[in-house]
C-alpha cells in the first residue's frame, strides 16, 4: 500500500501563518527605509507616533465591528469574519508607506499596495473571510490611516523632534 507524499489536511489549508507575515509587510518595509536613512521629511518619533495611533485606531475599529456584526467566516471556524484584520493591518501598513516614502518612488507605494492586496486576496482564497470582509477591512485601513494623518498634521504641523545622546549629555531640538 502506498502512502501519499504529501496531505493537505483542513488545518493546513487554512494556516494563517502566511498572512500573519504578510499584514505586516509594508509597515516593516517602511521601518527599514526610515532605518536605513532614506528621508521622509519626518523625524522618527513622528513617524512612529503617527504609524502607531494608525494601526490602533484601525485595529480598534476592526475588533469593535468584529464583535458586534459576529459575520460567520465561509470555512465555519467562528463568528469573527467581518471585517478582515489581517486586511485591515496590510492596508493601513500600505498607507503608512505610501503616506512616508510614496514621494520618493511610486514603485514603493504599489509594492505596498500589491502586498496588501495579495494579502486580502488570500484571505478569501483560503476560505477565512467573504470578499466583501476584505473589501471592508481595506477601506478601514487606508481611510483610518489617511484620517489619522490628516489628524496628526493639523495638531503638529510639519515639527520635527530630534533626540541625541552625546557623552553624558541628551540633546532635543524641536524644528518648528
């Protein structure tokens, strides 16, 4: 009798190990960019403060409508399908990136993108969420995230704050 090489059992079809990495791709890359020196006319408190309530706030909206709309997910696992929060992360992520490094090059806004909708798109090929999960957790990202923007540009303006450690002393200098 000969055994199959392979099995793809209910549990592995719907891993969600890839989308775990993925949501969370354009958010990295833009970290790596900011790391690596590459300006985005922001300091990195900014930057990170900015990202930071953006993914909080998109989050906390997506969790909030999971629990009160309690969509069943197409495979039957729970009550938890709309919106999509792993749809929701990548496309907020993708609207950080595009909002920080998007004037550098084009091409950096549409990778961001392309992963986020790789991302919705696997969702719904695995069976986790409807289409209209993925569409609704993609608006939530990127309209939070422009919003949170908006927000932090009209409460801050365009001010800089850097921080140096020099010997034993600490530098701030606030750029107006």
């Amino acid at each position: 009798m000969m055994m199959p090489l392979v099995t793809i059992s209910a549990q592995q079809k719907h891993s969600d190990t890839f989308n775990d990495i993925t949501q969370h791709v354009p958010l990295a890359t833009m970290l790596t960019l900011k790391a690596a020196g590459v300006d985005n006319g922001r300091g990195w408190w900014e930057t990170l403060g900015t990202a930071a309530a953006s993914y909080i706030i998109s989050n906390t909206i997506t969790y909030g409508l999971k629990h009160t709309v309690k969509e069943t997910r197409p495979d039957h696992s729970d009550h938890y399908s709309f919106p999509s929060g792993h749809t929701t992360l990548a496309f907020s992520g993708a609207t950080i990136l595009h909002k920080e490094y998007g004037h550098v090059s084009p091409w950096i806004s549409v990778g961001g993108y392309a992963v986020a909708t790789l991302t919705a798109i696997d969702r719904v090929r695995r069976d986790r969420h409807h289409w209209y999960d993925v569409a609704a957790g993609a608006g939530i990202g990127v309209v939070c995230t422009h919003l949170t923007y908006c927000l932090s540009d009209k409460l801050f303006g365009k001010r800089d704050v850097n921080i140096t450690f020099s010997g034993n002393s600490l530098d701030v200098a606030i750029r107006l």
